[in-house]
C-alpha cells in the first residue's frame, strides 16, 4: 500500500483494518465502507484518527465514488459476503486508479 494518498476499505466493519493502515501510514487517508449502519457508527465512535480516517454506509456493488478516485483499495475477506463479488470488484477497480494496489483476499485467493 502507498505510504500517501487515498486508500479505500471495502467491508470495514469495526474498522480495525483502516485504524491499521492510518496507523502504519500516516501520510495516507482512508475511507471505510460498509453497508451496516451500525458497524459505521461503531467505526466512526472509536476513530482515533478523525482528520484522516471516515467512514460511511456503501455497497460494494455500486459505489457513489468517483471514478479513479483512490490510490489503492483492500478488503478482508469481505467478498465471501458479497452477492455479486464480481460486480463489487469492477466497482472497486473502477474507483482505484490505474496502476493503483488492489488487495482483496477473499480466503483462498487474491482477487486484485
């Protein structure tokens, strides 16, 4: 993951996985999505970085962001989830930008 820039959390429930990369990359800023309201009001409750990390209710699947639009984009095994892992993908290909990082693992294998 770039150390700067614009990082997209696909699924971030708690948001342990974007307090992490906050954490480790402090230059960056990260937008959690999730579609529970709750997880992102849990999220946002326990922000310790609000200037650089938020989160909001999203679906995978058809995402209101523009696009190229982040640097890189990660999930954790979110895509077990999904209904259309395929369509959440492509979303999430299209909002990062060419030659951005992409890591989706999704269990077995890495999907980006």
């Amino acid at each position: 993951m770039p150390d700067l820039g614009r990082l997209l959390d696909v699924g971030s429930g708690t948001g342990a996985l974007a307090f992490t990369l906050a954490e480790r990359k402090p230059r960056a800023n990260v937008l959690g999505i999730d579609p529970s309201k709750e997880y992102v009001e849990y999220a946002n409750s326990k922000n310790p970085f609000p200037d650089r990390v938020r989160f909001e209710t999203g679906d995978a699947q058809q995402l209101r962001l523009a696009d190229a639009s982040f640097d890189a984009s990660l999930s954790l095994l979110v895509f077990n989830f999904i209904p259309d892992p395929v369509k959440a993908l492509k979303e999430v290909r299209r909002v990062t930008k060419p030659g951005g990082k992409s890591r989706h693992p999704s269990g077995t294998t890495e999907m980006g």
